[in-house]
C-alpha cells in the first residue's frame, strides 16, 4: 500500500471546518479520490461521505538570476458521516 496521506493542514479554516465534520489532509500527487476514501476508512475506521480535491501550484522563487519552483502540493478534504470523527486530529486543536 503506497503513502497516500503526508500530513494534516493545520489552519484556523481547517480548525473550522471540523465543526462540520471535514478534515483537511496533504496527500500524495498520484492519489486520486477513491484510493483517498479507501485509506481515510481504513485507517480511521470512519465512514467518509465525499471527498474533494485541490491541487495547489507551487510558488515561484528567485535567487538573483535563478528563477525556480517550490513544489505543488495536493489538498483533500474529507467529509465525514455525523457522529464520526477522527480523534487523532482532534487532540492537535
């Protein structure tokens, strides 16, 4: 089983949408949706209702005459059936 999830976002919007019972996660590039609700179920032992993606460009950088690129990431953020939740996440907030 591949790496699908490289760590938790953790924001004051993240922070706020677990009142609505999303959770924000960096995953991997190649991970499309269903391999994501795969793992978060498996792993969490939750029942994840949708799944949405976001892919975010990197920055451009510059030192001096060198211009470069940070890395892209991708954002999913996991939509989970009321009265689950992921505790692990909870104790960060």
């Amino acid at each position: 089983m591949k790496q699908i999830i490289e760590g938790f976002v953790i924001t004051e919007k993240s922070a706020r949408d677990l009142r609505d019972n999303k959770y924000i996660f960096y995953v991997n590039t190649k991970a499309n949706k269903i391999e994501i609700k795969n793992f978060v179920q498996e792993y969490f032992a939750v029942t994840v209702v949708g799944v949405n993606v976001v892919t975010l460009r990197g920055k451009k950088r510059r030192r001096g005459r060198i211009v470069g690129q940070s890395k892209g990431r991708k954002k999913a953020i996991v939509s989970l059936k009321n009265g689950d939740s992921i505790e692990k996440i909870k104790g960060l907030f």
